[in-house]
C-alpha cells in the first residue's frame, strides 16, 4: 500500500486523541451525539467551508415516525427545475449531523447545478435499525413528491453517501427497486459499509488504521443492530438476492481504511448484475478522507469524480448548433 502522508498521519494522531467508542455504553454514544458545530476558521479549515454561490435552507422532510430535520443547497439564481441529489451523512449509524456534509453538498449543488438535499435521520443506539433505513426512504419519497416546490426535477433523482451513510444510500436504492419507486438514476457511494457480517479481509489487513479502526466498527454494528442479523440485505447489501436493476453508481474507496473492500466487493456484484459500475481507490487515503478537504489531497479529486459522474447522469447533454 502506498504510505501515508504526513498530514494525514497528522490527523489520525489528533483524532485518536479523542476518546474511543469502543468502550462507551450506550447512555455514553447517545450523550455524545452533536446536534450542532461552530463555525470559526478552524472547524472550516478541518472539514471545508460552505460554497459560494449556494442558498441553504433548514426544513424537515417526513420520516418513518416523525419528521426529521433537512438541509437543502440550492445554487442562486437557478429558476429551472434542477437535479435532486439527496445526500445521506456518516458517522457510524451513531453519531453525525448535517453540518458534516455543508462542504461537499454545497459544491455538488454548485458543480452539478443541482438542488442537494441533506437528511438528518434518527441516529442509534436509541433509534436501532431499522429506523435509520426508514427514515431515508420516507424522506426520499416525501422530497420526490415536493419536487416543485424545492425547484428540483423529480425525474433526475440521485442519492450519495459517505461510510454508513454510503450504506444507507446503497439500501434506499434497494428499497426504491423494490417498493416500486422512486426511480434512481445514480448512485454515489463513498467509502460505504456493504457489508455487516465483517467478511471483508481489510478489516484485518486494515484494522488499526487511522480516524477509525476495526474495534470501533464492531462497536457501531453493535450499537446500530443490537440482536438483529447482520446479513439482513437492508442492513448488509452486499447480501441482497440480486443487485440486477439498481441504478448506476460510482464507488469510492479508500487504501488504508478497514471497510475498503466493501466498497470493492459490492462494485464487483453490481457489475456482476449487469450495473454500470466505476469505481476507484485512493491511495494513501484513511477512511473519512473526503471530509477532511484541507487536509487529505485526494478530497478535491474526490468530489471532482463524483461531480463529473452526477453530471453524466443527472444532466441533459447539450446538441451542438
């Protein structure tokens, strides 16, 4: 593998100063959930400040139970119906909000020209799966059907997500294929968790990686499924019965992080089924890399491939005069 760079390094050393999930109970996950994080110039610095040019509103959306908290990026001055991307954060199934993907969001929504709307689904161990799963797919049909009034056009949906948000971005699309809608046209999964029963051989090559190590993903499985089987397709979707009629997708990996073959396998049974599939690893690159855009050198690259694939199938190509 290629090494690590010092800055990166640097992180891993700094986030591993905090403490560890691995040895908080439950009461300890749900206390440290944020709902909320400053904006000064070093919470910028770290995780990337929001994008020109963007009109953010906060709403709510419907969920599974209740209504749930929404974020949406618009471009300024856009009056045509735009693309909806709905983008789904990380943080392990327990932990994560909103202001996490401000960085990435408003640049999808500023590259793509595309209305990004950001979920803020019931976290666990309070909220155990599948509420999680729920939440995304009810708030995804409640923002299809309020297309208009969000200026997005409901016949150019995609979903994104990043680690567990990757998996719960993979599951919604098995759940649009099977529950008759709404249809899909992209998926971008980013550095996702496909696959719950722990077969993938980086968790062990990769266990003691920096930002997140293979102890702390057993904690999250735990917290998120409690007695519930991880092989259960909305859980792991890489043990879907089939992969065949989901939509296309770009899957991002990264070298040096413990779900990395996740992310490879679930490319290798999507295009398997028959699905367009790119997918690229980025070397030298810890799990969580694309939130870290100061820091990490890929990030930027990152989101330029992700853009660059949204367009493709989100955005009517122009005939030439």
């Amino acid at each position: 593998m290629a090494k690590m760079d010092l800055r990166v390094r640097l992180l891993g050393a700094l986030l591993g100063l905090g403490p560890s999930v691995t040895g908080m109970t439950d009461e300890q996950l749900t206390a440290r959930q944020p709902k909320s994080l400053p904006r000064n110039k070093i919470v910028d610095y770290l995780l990337g400040s929001r994008a020109s040019g963007i009109i953010t509103s906060d709403l709510t959306a419907a969920g599974a139970e209740d209504r749930i908290g929404i974020r949406v990026y618009r471009p300024m001055h856009a009056r045509e119906p735009l693309p909806l991307v709905v983008h789904i954060h990380g943080g392990g199934w327990i932990g994560g909000n909103l202001d996490m993907g401000d960085w990435l969001c408003g640049r999808v929504a500023k590259e793509v020209r595309a209305v990004v709307v950001s979920l803020d689904y019931r976290l666990a161990p309070i909220h155990r799966f599948p509420a999680a799963v729920e939440d995304c797919y009810a708030a995804l049909l409640d923002l299809v059907d309020r297309a208009d009034d969000l200026g997005a056009d409901p016949n150019r949906i995609a979903v994104m997500g990043d680690s567990a948000g990757g998996n719960l971005a993979a599951v919604t699309c098995l759940l649009a294929r099977d529950r008759s809608g709404p249809q899909i046209s992209f998926q971008g999964l980013i550095y996702p968790g496909t696959d719950l029963t722990l077969g993938s051989e980086s968790l062990r090559t990769n266990a003691e990686a920096p930002v997140i190590t293979t102890r702390e993903i057993l904690r999250m499985r735990e917290a998120y499924l409690g007695d519930e089987d991880p092989a259960n397709p909305l859980a792991s979707p890489l043990k879907a019965a089939t992969h065949e009629g989901l939509p296309p997708a770009l899957i991002q990996v990264a070298e040096h992080d413990p779900i990395r073959d996740d992310g490879v396998r679930y490319a290798a049974a999507l295009r398997a089924a028959g699905v367009p599939v790119r997918s690229t690893t980025y070397v030298g690159m810890p799990h969580g890399f694309v939130a870290f855009p100061n820091i990490c050198r890929s990030a930027p690259q990152a989101l330029a491939e992700l853009c660059e694939e949204l367009s493709a199938a989100l955005v009517p190509a122009r005939v030439a005069d």
